[in-house]
DNA sequence: CAGCCAGGTTAGCGACGGCTAACGCGTGCG
DNA sequence: CGCACGCGTTAGCCGTCGCTAACCTGGCTG
C-alpha cells in the first residue's frame, strides 16, 4: 500500500511511470493515448493494464509520488542550517533532475481524479508551508500572504526549467538557485517600499 | 488577413476566444470540447463553426494574438528609460490581467498545429530576443545563454501568477516585479562568480 | 414586402480512445 | 511433467468528440 520507497521493485511500473510522465509532459494527459504510453516502452496498448487500474490511476500515482519526495526532501532540508537556501538548492535539483515530472506536476493537477486531487493538494499545501515558515524567518516583518505569493513565484522562477536548457546542468543550477535567492531577500515586505515610479498608462 | 487589429468587430469572436482561453487553461486543450466552449458562451456546440474553421484554429489565433501583443508592448517599451524595469512592469501587467491566456500559452504550445506553431515560436522568440538584449545591456558581462536562460527563469516567476492570488492586484504587481528585478541583478553572469568553489553555508 | 444572409438549431457520421475479453506463452514450482 | 501465473498479445465494444448537413429565423435592404 505504501507508495514510499517499495525497497527496490525497480522496474516495469516505474519504467511506465518515466515515459507516461515524459509524454504527458509533451502533450498533455488527454493528448496521450494508452496505445502512445504502451509503445513507449516497447510493449503495445492495454499490455499497461497488467500494472495499473487505469490512465487515471498512473497520473494519481505520478503526482502522489513527486508531492511525496518533495514534501520529505524539503522537511530534511530545513533541519540544516540556513534552510533557505538549502530548500532552494533541493527543488532546483529536483527541477533539473526530473523535468518531466515538474512538468506534469504544473500542468495536469487539474485532470487528476477528484480524491487524488485532493491528496496532492494536502501534500502540496505542507510543502509551501514549509516554504513559508522557512521564508518568513529569513526575511523578518514579511506577511504570510506575501511569504505565500513569493514561494509561488519562486516555484515558477525554478520550474521554468524544462523549457529552457541553454546552460549545462551545473551552470543551470547555480543561476536558478542565486536568481531565487536575490528574489526572496528582496521580496518587498516592509509597507511604503513603492517602487511604482514606472507610468503605466495602457 | 492580418490579424492585427481588424478596426473593431468587438464581440462574439473575442468572446469566444475569451472563454475557451479560459477552459483550455483549467482543463487542457484535448479536455475541452467545443460543446463546452460553445455553452459557456450561451450558444450550444457546433455553432462555434459559424466563426472558426476548427477548435485547431481557435487556438492558433489565440496564441498568435498573445504573442503579437506582447511583442509588441514589448518593443515599445525598450525604447523608454530604464527599458530592464519597463520590461518587467510591463510583462507583469498583462500576466495579471491576463491569467488564463498566460496560462494557455505556457501549457498549450504544444497542441498547436505545425504552421501555426512555427508562427508562435517565431514571434515569441523575437520576444526573447528584446529581453536578451535589455538584460545584457543592464548585466554587462553576462553570457548571451546566461540571459536567455534568466530570461526564461523570469517569466516562470511572473507567470506563476495565475496559481496564487494571495495579494490583490497592486500589491502582487509590485512583488513580482521587486522580486523579478532582484532576480535579474543578481544573476550570476562575472566569469568566476560561482557559487560551487565552495559551499555557502552560512 | 420579398428575400438574403448572419448566425443559430438538431441530427448524425466517422474516427478514436479507454478499457475488457479471450487467448498465448514461457518460467518456476509441486 | 504439468500446471499456474505473470505478462504479453489482438479483437472489439462503447462512449465521446470534432465536424458536416440540413434546416430555421429574424432583421436589413432593394
């Protein structure tokens, strides 16, 4: 039952669970049919049926298990000294380490089976409140609306990732990760911090 | 032909067009079927046909509209002073007023046709290539790759808009573009600045 | 006031997609 | 040796979806 860390049944299923997640990823969940994930890996349409219940169920299980190693990655992350840049440093791996995933994870929350949908937001809410806590430390006075808004946009500073791929890996890593720490060390907390000089008229 | 600016046949197209933006954000372009569109508009299915040749080609002329606008907001603003904080006030703006077509944009390119999504790509590269410039103008030093990279890490940060909604509008413009202007400042682009010599622990 | 046509309706076709059924086959164990 | 079972195959059902056809209607116009 428990989807974490089955000790080490390392293939069939997860290998389905790699190219489904690359081609939803590509296409979208209702652009990929069974037939596309089945041939993927080399084996042909309902032959997937043998290891899971539906198209439905490999979604759930896909985003279930990225929310899970996320939400444990982080929790271990913010033990360490200088948690911010610790839970920067993990998600930009995650990203660049499983584009695919972070991919779906963005883009089909929404096809997801109403019950799967709602265990993934739980995991996904204790995830950002993570963020949260560990943001309002470093950057004192800031509001928790705030705190919540610049997670979220950090996340989309990090995740922009699979679309871009113009650095090696490494070089990726160091510019996401400096990039989402100058942006939330000078996530605008304190009122009367106006920067709207700009005229914006149409 | 041209599709820009056609004087002002103000309604039932752009309404259209509105509301499929709108349900191809939630549930995906294969998820939505043009009895939806058609209903969420009052009319009911293949009345759509009176005013597009296909649901392929509501699409295209979505994302090509998208992109044609914000290419050109685009390089009307490099021109003023500060054309970094122009930029970024500016792409900031439309995604907040513009959620669900940011969203079909960033999720959807993919379902477009091929001619069509040639079309997209062409004009958003353009638009790439405007921030390219700027940032390097406002980074001296910075890596071509480097900018294009950042430039992509930017718009992850304010398209992330649409998933959070936890200020209101003012307030979430000025966040994102404090945070996205750190972002850009800070971007590691000296040869030399990396942050892997050693570990930043403290 | 006739009639056109913009813009709507419902019926229905053909393709496709998810899933089930029924069957085949090799490997491990009694 | 045989049989069960894990894992694969192909055939095919059935619902849905994009789109066309055929028809209706009301307001402008000659």
């Amino acid at each position: 039952m428990s989807a974490i860390a089955e000790a080490k049944p390392p293939s069939r299923r997860e290998q389905i669970l790699a190219a489904a997640a690359e081609l939803f990823a590509r296409h979208g969940f209702h652009g990929v049919g069974i037939d596309d994930i089945g041939s993927a890996v080399g084996i042909s349409g309902p032959a997937l049926y043998r290891h899971f219940r539906s198209k439905d169920a490999m979604l759930g299980e896909m985003l279930t298990a990225i929310s899970e190693v996320l939400l444990a990655g982080g929790q271990n992350r913010v033990a360490r000294a200088d948690p911010l840049a610790e839970l920067v440093r993990f998600h930009v791996d995650f990203a660049l380490d499983n584009p695919a995933l972070i991919t779906v994870q963005e883009r089909n929350l929404g096809n997801l089976t109403d019950p799967d949908r709602r265990k993934v937001r739980a995991l996904q809410r204790r995830y950002v409140e993570l963020w949260v806590e560990v943001i309002r430390a470093a950057v004192p006075g800031l509001s928790e609306p705030s705190a919540r808004a610049a997670a979220h946009a950090v996340f989309g500073l990090i995740n922009s990732t699979p679309h871009s791929r113009h650095l090696d890996r490494d070089q990726m890593a160091d510019l996401l990760t400096r990039m989402a720490l100058a942006a939330l060390t000078d996530v605008p907390g304190s009122p009367g911090t106006a920067l709207s000089e700009s005229v914006p008229d149409e």
